[in-house]
C-alpha cells in the first residue's frame, strides 16, 4: 500500500486546475502552478543526493514558497522539519542535529543564525530565499530548475506509515521534542477536521498563523490543500493588516489563536471594514475566554468553533463540529478515530463531571508514532498506546471535553488544587482586562500563592485591589489571586499562545 500526504495537492490540481491556491498580496498561485512548483522542487532536491527518509529542514515565514517547498519535499520522498524563523543559531543546531538533518531551506531574514546553526550541526547543504545574496548559502531558486520533459508528476511512493514530518514541540517542559508524524495521521487530520467544519473549494481562508507551527500546517496548510480552499497568506500577524486582506480577499474563514481574536475585536478598524464574507471563526491553541468567544461571535456574526490539539496528535484531536451541535465553551467532542479519557494520578479513569477533573489522556489515527531518536520520553509519553497530554480536564456527561489547564501550571495552595484557568476566565469578565494569566508563585507558609498577569485595554484604570475583590466575590475564598502584576502586553510563542512559562 502507498499513500504520500502530497497527493492531496495533485488531486486538487486536477479538480481545480485555474483556480488560485495561494494568495500573496498581488501574488496568486493557481493549483496547477503551484503542484508544477513543487514538481520542480522535488526533482531539484532529488539531484542533491538527498534520498527518501532523508530529513530536510524548512525555515520560512508565511509565503509561497513556504508552500512549494512543503509539498516538494513530500513527493521527494523526503521528511520535513518544520522550523521557527526566531531561532537563535543554538536552537537551529539543535533541532537540525536533533532531527538528524541533511539539507536546510532557510530565509534571508535569518539567515546568519540560520548558517551558524547549521555550521555547528553539520549541514552543508543550506538554501537561502531571499531578494540578495545567499550569503553562506545557495539561492532557493536553485531548487526550482525545469523538470525532465518525460516527467508527469513526482510523487514518491511513501508507505502510510513512513514519517512525513517531525514537528517540535514548544519546549515547555525541558528541551523541544520531535514529534514524528505519518502520511496517514497527516492526511487524516486535514481530511476529518475539514468535513467536520464543512470546508468548501470556494472558501477563502486566512493564514496568519506561522505554518511552521502545527496548528497551520495542519489545519489551513494540509486542510485548505486537501479540499481545494484558497489560502491567502499573511506573514505576521497584525490586527490592521489581518482586517484588510480580509476584505480584500473576502476571506471566509479565519483561524486563530485567542490573543488573535483579541486583537481583532480591538483594533479600531474592525467596524469600517467590510467582513460580511465571513462564515465561520476556527479557535484553537490555548482555551478561549468564554467573555472573548462571546465578544467575537457579537461583533463579527459569527459561530467561533473551538477545538483542542497538539504537536504529537497532528492538531485537532476534538472538535466542536457547528453551532447546532457545539457546547459553548468546550473543545468538543474526540474527532472519527480518536479516543479521549481522564485519568487520575494512579490512572485510573474518571468519572465524567466539573468536580472530576485529571489529566486527559488520547489514543487514536492522530497520535504520533514517537519522538524521534528519544525512546526514554516516547515511553514517558505514550504508556499502552495511549499519548499522556499533561493537559487537565473533564468530560461531561455528553462526551464534550472541557480543558481546564496544564499538569505543570496546577496551583496548589495550601493543599487545594487550583485551575489557573478558571480564575482567568472570571478576570476576563472584567470590563478593563484584555489578557490574564494566573501562575502560582513560592510561598513559605502556603507552598504556592495565586498570582495574576493582566494586560489592560487602552485607557483602563482598574487597580490591582479592585480586581483582587473583583475575582473574590466570583470565586471560592481559596482561589483568588492575592497579588496582581500590569504589564502592557504579555508574552507570547510563535503561535500566538500566552508563554505562562515566561512569567
């Protein structure tokens, strides 16, 4: 049996040949472009010396040749390592050694780290796309020759299993591990979630997300691709900018992490912008502040459907599927082929309810096959063919999963176990507060106190005692924080995400 994951751009270029598959401001590619790019691509990979299984380091930002290089890497046979455009040259040696890579595409806005990185890694073979010179590298282009005349189509045959990618995860918990994931589990996690939301060939979806993080590559990358949707790119996200192409293109779909949503539900051109395509808000990443989904579904007319994922389940693991079936303030139910359970510390299931709360735990055609090279954490992580998520959560007695928190971010207080989540969603309900997040911090007496992070909106004036009482009267005496910290933003990852571990 075979099955490449870059299959689902020959068939779409089959099916919609003129129609556009990639927008860049004035830039379009059409399916049948795009597909002969990565042809091209392939072959000029192939003449590298570079064989199937090969492994072959991606670092873009969100642009076309993001695209064209992802897929010709697929139908090279080769396994892509997607990679943050921000490593410093320690990180880009480390995963480039750590994934045991051969060759680098990179960009010229990185590039000096980029070659130091892959110097102390190794790698000879780096490619730079860029305007000027290449620098320590090779023009991208170089990889774009013609193709033999006799050639129709390269797709080399992959077993479903083989890896199509390894995808790093944050590193929250020590350094970031490779997660290794299947043409099959990649398919099926751009090919289940789009019939779930009922993605159309018609639609136009906005990726503002890096597609270096798993998030877009699944979910808009793998998924526009598989059915044919446009995707028009944006290279980093800004509330005004994001506002205009999606009126410029009459965006269709958009999908964000939560501080996105915020972003755009504040940015003083929301209201003159003329957003009436939009059909439907995808949020996944990190919880969405019931206060926010709220918010966004009010201004925007639109149902906002949350799901739950991660690096090592390919993305979306559950799903709310539309606003009939959805249970507002849930990620949803587990997706065709994916189980999901709550375990308590000696792992044992649980019973379904708010007051049963442990750590979530997944099986199913998602889940990774392991973290490369790393066999010690692969067993740490997935025990009798189950992935322990280190995500705390509940189950209703309907089956929608209710994400609480991480393992790590428990606050224990005094022996009372403490949901930062939980105390953040009050904070959001507060008109002044834009963005929360509750850590706990050292404390002689109690082992750990509550601490909030807050980020006001524009001329907010509320102090630190007034939401102190604020979350007081809304939570149990244990819970609320009883210290708040302003900042004028909070820190976040390449996806957007707020990094608790950075506070």
């Amino acid at each position: 049996m075979s099955l490449n994951l870059a299959v689902v751009l020959r068939e779409s270029a089959r099916r919609h040949p003129d129609r556009a598959a990639v927008i860049a401001d004035e830039h379009r590619l059409t399916w049948a472009e795009l597909d002969g790019a990565a042809d091209r691509f392939a072959v000029g990979l192939l003449r590298q010396g570079l064989g199937p299984g090969d492994t072959v380091a991606l670092q873009l930002p969100n642009v076309p040749q993001f695209v064209i290089a992802w897929f010709g890497i697929l139908k090279a046979g080769l396994v892509a390592v997607p990679m943050n455009v921000l490593f410093k040259d320690r990180e880009v040696a480390y995963v480039l050694g750590d994934s045991r890579a051969r060759a680098l595409i990179t960009w010229q806005g990185c590039v000096e780290a980029a070659a130091k990185g892959a110097a102390e890694a190794g790698v000879d073979l780096v490619f730079v796309l860029g305007d000027g010179d290449a620098g320590p590298g090779r023009p991208f282009e170089e990889l774009l020759g013609e193709a033999p005349d006799d050639l129709d189509g390269v797709i080399v045959p992959r077993d479903p299993g083989d890896v199509a990618a390894v995808v790093y995860t944050a590193g929250t918990t020590g350094r970031p591990k490779g997660a290794e994931l299947t043409h099959f589990q990649m398919f099926m996690n751009a090919d289940t979630p789009g019939r779930l939301f009922g993605i159309r060939s018609d639609d136009v979806v906005l990726v503002a997300l890096p597609l270096f993080h798993v998030f877009a590559l699944s979910s808009q990358l793998n998924l526009c691709t598989r059915f044919g949707a446009t995707m028009t790119l944006v290279p980093r996200f800004e509330a005004g900018r994001a506002l205009e192409v999606m009126e410029r293109d009459r965006v269709t779909v958009f999908e964000g992490v939560p501080t996105m949503y915020i972003a755009l539900l504040e940015h003083p051109d929301r209201e003159t912008r003329d957003l009436g395509s939009l059909r439907v808000g995808i949020s996944g990443g990190a919880h969405i502040p019931a206060e926010v989904l709220d918010a966004v579904e009010q201004a925007f007319g639109i149902v906002v459907l949350e799901g739950y994922g991660l690096s090592e389940t390919a993305s979306t693991t559950t799903f709310n599927i539309s606003a009939e079936e959805r249970r507002v303030y849930s990620v949803g139910k587990p997706i065709y082929g994916v189980d999901v359970e709550v375990r308590d510390p000696d792992g044992r299931r649980m019973p379904h309810g708010p007051d049963h709360i442990g750590e979530l735990v997944v099986r199913g055609v998602n889940v990774m096959r392991g973290y490369r090279g790393n066999p010690e954490a692969t067993a740490a992580a997935l025990v009798d063919g189950w992935l322990h998520t280190g995500d705390r959560a509940y189950i209703d007695a309907d089956g929608f999963v209710f994400v609480v928190g991480r393992t790590s971010e428990l606050i224990i207080r005094g022996g009372y176990n403490i949901h930062p989540g939980e105390v953040e969603d009050v904070l959001y309900t507060h008109p002044d507060v834009r963005e929360a997040a509750v850590i706990g911090i050292p404390d002689h007496r109690l082992g750990q106190e509550v601490h909030a992070v807050v980020a006001l909106h524009p001329g907010a004036t509320a102090t630190e005692q007034e939401l102190i009482s604020y979350v007081r009267e809304r939570v149990a005496a244990y819970k609320y924080p009883r210290s708040v910290e302003f900042r004028d933003e909070l820190p976040v990852g390449a996806s957007g995400k707020i990094l608790k571990r950075a506070l």
